[in-house]
C-alpha cells in the first residue's frame, strides 16, 4: 500500500518541472520575436500553445525580466491592445506590440543557430507593414497548430533579405514541413494590398514565387485579403510566362523586351496554390 | 760349157783390166753411202705420208675405226700415203657394212622389244592414268565437297549476316525504345513532380483555408 502511494507520488512529478516548460517556452517566445521583430500576446500564446491570459502574462514576465518592451503602434487595427484596470475592469486602453530589448535580442541570438533576427527599424515603418507582419505570423502559429509533430520550422522574410542579390523578391514566410522521413518547405505568400502590373509589381512578386519554386522549396501558397486581386494574380500565373522588366530613368519601370521572358514549365506552374482565406480580412493576431 | 765359163772370165778380166780405177774403192763408198742417203729420205718421206694420212684420218668424224692423231703434225708439202688412208677406208667400210647388216638383222628382236616396251609403256601409263584419274576423281569429289561446304558456309554466313544485320536494327530500335522510355521516365518523373508539388501547394493552400 505505502509503496501504491509512493508509486503514484512518483508518477505525479515524473516529466519535465513547470520551471524547464517555461524554460523552453520562454527560448520559442524569444526567437519568435527574434525573428519576426515583433508580436503580440496573443499570437504568443497560439505559438506556444497557452490558455488565453497566459500569453499577456508571459509578455509581463519578460518585461519584468528586461528582456521585452512594449510598443505602441499608431492605429488601433495593427497591435494589440494594452489592458489596465480601470475601476477594477481590465479595459483596451491603446494597440501595442510586443518587441525585444536589447538584452532580449542578446539571449535570442545566442538561443537561435539559423538566423540573427529581423531589422526592426525596417518592419515598424507603417501600419500596413505591420499588419502584413502579424498576417504572416498567424499564418506560421496557424500551420504549426495545424502540422503538430510534423511542423519543423519556419524563417520568415524580416529574418532574411526581402530581395536577394540578382533583385529577385524573397517570399514572406518558408515554412518547413515532415513528410515520411523527408522534409518540404513551402513559400508563403500573403498579399494584403491590391497589386496592379503597371510597373511590373504583379510580375516581380511571381518572378520571386517562381524562383523560390527553382531553388528552395517544393510549392507555394499565395493567400490574398481579396479574391479579385488573387483572380488577377492567377491570370498572370497562368499565361506561363513572366516578363523582365527594367528601371528606365525616364519614365520608371518598363518591360525589358531585350531579354526573353521567363518560362513558367512543368512542375513549377501547379506548384503553386491561390487561396482566399477570410480571416485575411480580420484582424487574427487579435 | 767350159768354153763359155772360160770366155765369160776372160771377158770379164778383160773388163776388169781395162777400166781399172785407183778411186774405185771411194767411189764405191761414196755410191753406197749416196744409195743409203737416199734410202733414208725414201724412208723420212713416207713416214711423213703415212703421219699425214695419220692426222687425216683421226680428224675424220666418219670412221668408225680410225688411228690415234700423232702428237706432232706433219708438214703440209708432204702427200699423203694413198695406201694406208685405202686401208683404214676399206676397212672403216667393213666395219659399216658388218654393222649395217647386224643391224638389219637385229630390226626385228628390237622391234619386238620394241613393242614389248611400247606395251609395257602403254599398260604402266594406262596403271597410271588410271591411278591419276582415280586421283582426280577424288581430288574432284573432294573439290565437290568443299565446294558445298563452302556453299553451305556462305549461306550460314548470309544467315548470320541477316541475323546481326537483325541485331543491329533491334538494337536500335531498343535504343530507341530506351531512349523514348528515358523520355517518357522524364516525363513520369517531371509530372509525378508537379503532381506532388501540386498536392503539396494545395495540402498547403488546405491548411490555410481552414482558418
């Protein structure tokens, strides 16, 4: 009987102590902001896998600790917002955004081998940018959720150079994926604007998609907030051809019609999935 | 009788006395030694002649029996010796007519043998050709024989040649069936790649639309 109990004793702290979970946690937490620049609490909370006050109170924590700040962000529709007591009712008092300190960033790189961290200077200098960052960062929480196990990892575009050398876009999000005992990455796209191709925009963003096919990733999903730009896109995908366009100093961009235009062929030109989701159009990471 | 011994002696006294000479005896001397001169060169002349007919003779391709040619010639002012070249002719003459008629008479022994020879000629020539025809007969046969072995030969070899020549075009139509598999294993591998980049971008595209 006494030894039943201490059996079940045994079993009741076997595992992990809640200070390693936090530990661990805490390490995801920090690279996540790591890499991405930002967050919010609640983007934290999906990404670590906490129940809803369990993110505003890791945020508090590493405040505490002098590892993160809290950012205000004008307009309401980027951040999250910060909760006071107000007349003992935790309230919305403004929209804020997670960030590291200085001493945060340290601890990150020193935890992450992949990547440095992302600019952030470069990815606060506007609501939409903003917004395109949290986008992709449901995203990411999402498909890790979705995945479970077989979700390796992921390297978002700040991390990285928005264009590589030869002028060619990076896509926003690659997201490594388990499948057998094999690994896939995936390009992750999001397009939250209406994109036109007067000045080659359209072109340059699938000439970026389709060199990431060529190199490194396996397929690629293109997630619009509306359906007629996606609808635009896909036209252009489908003519299976992309023209180079060039940088005139007269009138701007213009089609560079001394250089052929690139081909989209087989397997590239299924590679890659147009999607409508509707919660593009919310504000998720809320 | 008397009378005439006693006149043929008185005679001869009488000669004997009148023409006595007081050289008689050298001149007597004289005369023999002249006669016996004369009889050497009698003598030298005809055994000149007879060296002569000698040289004749023996130079003569149409005797049969002739004398031995003398060692030194004779000279050329000297005739010949009629008598001995008569001799050796005659008898050279003998000798033709003996063999002549030996040979007459032995016509028909030989021709006989003759005969015999020619038969025993044909019968060995006949042995022969016919061990020589033999000879041919096999050597042709033998001939025939390779002749349909070497007919045989060309036509296994024509067989054989339509058979590589068979190889090569099945050869190159399985390069060429290698090379449209190859082609098609392409064409396999690069759609059953975009068909698992396109199940991969529409799992994807899933995920994200079950937000």
């Amino acid at each position: 009987m006494a030894d039943e109990k201490k059996n079940n004793r045994h079993q009741l702290i076997a595992g992990p102590s809640s200070r390693s979970v936090y530990a661990r946690k805490r390490e995801i937490g920090l690279i996540w902001l790591n890499r991405w620049g930002y967050s919010t609490p609640k983007l934290l909370e999906e990404l670590l896998g906490l129940k809803k006050p369990a993110g505003r109170y890791l945020v508090e924590k590493l405040v505490k600790a002098g590892e993160a700040r809290e950012v205000f962000v004008e307009g309401a529709t980027a951040g999250y917002s910060k909760l006071e007591l107000i007349e003992g009712k935790r309230t919305e008092v403004a929209p804020f955004l997670v960030m590291l300190t200085e001493k945060g960033k340290t601890l990150a790189q020193m935890m992450d081998n992949e990547t440095e961290g992302s600019n952030w200077t470069r990815q606060l200098h506007g609501t939409q940018a903003v917004k395109h960052n949290l986008m992709c960062q449901y995203a990411t929480v999402t498909f890790k959720r979705k995945l479970g196990a077989d979700f390796v990892g992921y390297m978002p575009e700040a991390s990285t150079e928005t264009e590589s050398k030869a002028g060619i876009k990076q896509p926003d999000v690659l997201l490594t994926k388990r499948v057998g005992d094999q690994y896939e990455t995936i390009a992750l796209e999001i397009e939250l604007n209406p994109k036109y191709n007067t000045h080659g925009a359209l072109d340059k963003a699938l000439r970026g998609i389709l060199y990431a096919l060529k190199t490194k990733v396996q397929s690629a999903v293109y997630l619009f907030a509306a359906g007629k730009t996606g609808e635009r896109y896909q036209a252009h995908w489908n003519l299976g051809k992309i023209p180079v366009w060039k940088k005139s100093a007269a009138v701007g961009w213009v089609k560079d019609l001394s250089v052929p235009p690139i081909l989209i062929e087989p397997p590239y030109d299924k590679a890659l999935s147009f999607s409508y989701p509707s919660w593009m159009r919310g504000t998720p990471w809320k | 009788m008397k009378k005439l011994l006693l006149i043929s002696t008185v005679l001869l006294l009488a000669a004997c006395s009148k023409n006595v000479d007081p050289f008689a005896n050298e001149k007597c001397e004289m005369a023999s030694q002249v006669r016996i001169a004369e009889l050497k060169t009698d003598q030298l002349t005809k055994f000149a002649q007879v060296k002569k007919t000698e040289h004749l003779l023996c130079e003569s391709p149409l005797l049969f029996w002739k004398p031995a040619c003398p060692k030194t010639p004779a000279s050329a002012d000297v005739s010949y010796d009629t008598k001995l070249m008569w001799q050796f002719s005659l008898a050279n003459l003998a000798i033709y007519i003996v063999l002549g008629l030996l040979l007459c008479f032995s016509a028909r022994p030989i021709l006989a043998i003759n005969e015999l020879l020619r038969t025993a000629a044909q019968r060995l020539q006949k042995k022969q050709t016919s061990a020589l025809q033999n000879e041919l007969d096999a050597i042709r046969s033998s001939i025939d024989h390779a002749r349909g072995l070497l007919r045989d030969l060309t036509a296994e070899t024509d067989k054989q040649k339509d058979i590589l020549a068979s190889i090569v075009v099945s050869q190159d139509e399985a390069q060429d069936h290698r090379l449209e598999l190859a082609e098609i294993k392409k064409q396999a591998t690069s759609a059953l790649e975009s068909i698992k980049r396109s199940e991969s971008a529409a799992q994807a595209s899933a995920i994200f639309d079950d937000m």
